[in-house]
C-alpha cells in the first residue's frame, strides 16, 4: 500500500493540522529510485538564486545578523534545524543557531501573522553549544539537540517559558528528535560515523524530565527486525552511549528523524541514505540509496534534515550535493524539488511547513558568503499538494 493512503486515515484519526501531519508507513519494494518531481522541472533562477518549480516563489524571511522584518530582533548565526507551530490563525517557525554558546549559540523564533508577515521575534535559547537539528513535541515546546560530545537536549518554549535540559535523554552527540504520540517515546539520532538510534520512554508522557534511554538493536545489515535494549548509563562517561549495548546497530552519521503514522525515518549522512522504520512491525529497510540508484546519476547526495508533508511527500535537505531539497514521494520517487545556486560553501536545513501546508520554511546555514554570519533563512510558497 502507498503512503499516502496510510497518511490519510493518520490524519483524519488524528484530526492534526497539516504540519504536525501523519506521512504513513509505506511498504518499500525497494529503495527510491529518480522519477519526475510532482511539480515539474526547475525553471532557471529567481531573484533569490533559488530554482524552483512553475508556480511557486521564494522570500528571504530573515538573515544572520540583521534585525527581523518587521522585529527589532536580530537574527543568529548558522541557522540549522526547524519547525513550525500553529499559532491562532499564524504560526511560529523556530530555527537553531549551529555555532558555541559563547557566539550566540540557542534558539530563534519568528512569529507569523495569517498572511505570512512577521509580527514578533524572539531568542528561546542561549548559551547552548552546536545546536542543529531538533524536533517539536505534541505539547508544543521545541527540543533543541547540541550537536557536541556529551551534548545535550533543551527543550525550549516557543510560545513563553524558561529553556531546560534533559539530561535524562542522553549524553552524546545528539542530531534530530521526533515524538510518537502513540508509543509515547521520542526517538533521537547521533551523528557519529558509528552513531546510534536511540528512543527515550518519558516516565510521564508530556514530561521529560525522567524517564529511559533505550538503543535500537539489529543486525548489521540494510534491512530486518530490530527491538530495543536500555542504555544503563545514559551520562555517556566514561563509556559513550552508543559503546555500553551489544548487538546496538551502528549508523553512520544520523541526521534528520521524520515520524508519522507507525513510520520513523532518518537520514545518515555519510551513506547518503534513508531509513524507514516499521514501528508496527518492528522491521526496517532502505527508503533511498545513492549508491542502490539506477538509471541515471542519484539526484539528493549529501542528505541531512527531513521533514514531511500532508500528503505524503518527504523532503530531504542537502548538506553539499547540488544544495537542493529533493522530494521522496510516496510511490517512492526521488527528485529535486529546489536548488540554491550561488551558495556552495553553505548547506541547506531547517526543512518545515506553516499549519496549512501551502509554505515551506528552510535556511541556508552560510549562505553566499560561506560563514556562519551569512545565513539566510527562507520561505517557499506555492502549490504543494496536500
């Protein structure tokens, strides 16, 4: 069966906005392989140096260093990792700062009116350390990963409140987060080139200031079962995390981690791959492999954070490659969906849909200028389909 169709009774279950959205499990016959994008081939550059699809249109929403539109608040350096939340007929787009807490690293958010318009700006997070990627809970706060040694987990409040770590969800070098409201657990990635794929079981759901770090444990192969196995010294000293359990299956260089409908996925960076996971079935596979791609040269290279649309649709942010966002549609299909020329010393993340679907929210981490002062983040709207 197709994702999309399993996406559909997610959402009408869940009766969630379009972001917080319900992509479904999907049964891979095999890894995606290049097809046409939903949307057509890429027309030449626009004003912003973006290619994009026949009907859609970019803005630069804000750059590292200079005051918000709209704000008196400066936007922070290295923007990395994102989410959206609705807010009234709005909604907040919040954004890491991947650089040491000493120059500004943390968390941003920008405040949106029902038009699109920035009406507020703020920091949420301060003093922190590499913060990448991340993801947002069911209780509408924003865990914010350090993506150091014994790094940690802040979870942030976007809509007011004070920044607090969450030791108890590990000490490693922590990527990309995402909440299963059904199993209650978040699962987390580690970008290590041997790193693991952990979930933390909250002791209360809603709470995540207690609970148990468990580690996924397979075979070393590209596909199978897995079940899980706790982490006894989640501190990670003097044994790192991803050391303390045998038989934990090792990947090389989490990135991204997408959940919706009894489906997880993540993206490894030094494999170029995505992998599914069956939570229902406890089983695993390949959802993209350059290396498994045929018939032409493999169109998303260099893969990082991943978010997911209403209908179904994955999109994989590029760190390198052709600084593209390429789309993994549920047919598995994969094609570039936008390029950013113009920008080679930068990387793209922060991969997030407003509430309704119909804007896509990303940054360059450097853009043109190739340091952390230069990022700019932005936003894509048009007709995506929902």
């Amino acid at each position: 069966m197709e994702r999309r169709t399993f996406m559909r009774a997610g959402v009408l279950a869940a009766g969630t906005a379009a972001v917080s959205g319900s992509l479904m499990r999907g049964a891979l016959a095999a890894p995606a392989q290049i097809g046409t994008g939903p949307y057509g081939a890429l027309l030449a550059a626009d004003a912003n140096g973006i290619r994009l699809p026949s009907g859609f249109t970019s803005q630069v929403v804000a750059r590292s260093g200079q005051a918000v539109p709209g704000t008196s608040y400066v936007w922070h350096s290295a923007p990395d990792g994102g989410a959206c939340f609705a807010d009234g007929s709005g909604w907040i787009y919040v954004s890491n700062s991947e650089v040491s807490g000493s120059a500004g690293g943390g968390a941003s958010m920008i405040r949106f009116d029902s038009g699109g318009t920035p009406t507020a700006a703020s920091r949420i997070l301060s003093g922190t350390n590499n913060n990448c990627a991340g993801g947002k809970t069911p209780w509408n706060t924003w865990l914010s990963c350090e993506e150091v040694g014994l790094g940690r987990v802040w979870e942030t409040y976007p809509f007011g409140g004070s920044a607090a770590a969450r030791p108890a969800m590990g000490r490693f070098k922590h990527e990309a987060a995402a909440a299963d409201p059904v199993r209650q657990v978040i699962y987390l990635t580690e970008d290590e080139t041997d790193g693991r794929f952990y979930r933390f079981v909250p002791a209360t759901w809603g709470n995540l200031s207690s609970g148990t770090l468990q580690v996924l444990v397979a075979g070393s192969g590209t596909s199978g079962s897995f079940g899980w196995a706790t982490v006894p010294d989640p501190d990670g000293s003097p044994t790192a995390t991803r050391n303390q359990v045998a038989g934990s299956k090792s990947f090389n260089g989490g990135e991204g981690c997408w959940y919706a409908d009894d489906t997880v996925w993540i993206t490894t960076k030094g494999d170029n791959r995505v992998w599914q996971f069956d939570l229902g079935a406890s089983t695993f596979e390949l959802a993209y492999d350059d290396g498994l791609v045929t018939g032409g040269t493999a169109p998303l290279t260099g893969v990082d954070n991943i978010t997911g649309s209403s209908y179904g649709d994955l999109y994989v942010a590029e760190d390198g490659g052709n600084m593209e966002i390429n789309v993994i549609t549920p047919d598995d299909r994969v094609a570039p969906f936008l390029r950013v020329t113009g920008q080679g010393s930068s990387e793209l993340c922060g991969p997030a849909f407003n509430p309704a679907g119909n804007r896509l929210y990303f940054s360059s981490q450097r853009g043109t200028s190739g340091s952390s002062s230069g990022g700019i983040t932005y936003c894509v709207t048009g007709p995506f389909r929902t």
